[in-house]
C-alpha cells in the first residue's frame, strides 16, 4: 500500500520545482532504509534526521 501512495506522491512532484522533488525523495529514501535496516539488525539504531525549525540568513552567513 504504501509503495502505491509514495508513487502518488512522485507522479504529482512530476511537474514540481528541484526543493520539492529532493526533499520528498530523500525522506522517502530514509524511510526505505530505515525500514530495511529494521528488518535485517535489531542492533543498530535508526537513523534520524534533523530538519530545521528556522534557517535565517544566506548561504555564508546563515544560521539555523
């Protein structure tokens, strides 16, 4: 089911700018991993991701 919906999701992203088509497809791909991580070694923790509440500034002087 969920494969149905994350092509959904793609299809739709289709005709989107550059940010949106990376951010949904890294999240996707993290999800993928963590899930196949889980499956295969108990042992390691999941990864998490860190997504900024705030980024002010630009790309030299900016902070977040």
């Amino acid at each position: 089911m969920e494969k149905k919906a994350d092509d959904g999701v793609l299809d739709l992203l289709q005709d989107g700018d550059g940010y949106s088509q990376t951010k949904i497809l890294s999240e996707m791909l993290g999800r993928s991993y963590r899930q196949r991580l889980r499956r295969h070694s108990a042992e390691f923790p999941a990864p998490v991701v860190i997504q900024p509440g705030l980024i002010i500034g630009d790309a030299e002087n900016g902070v977040s």
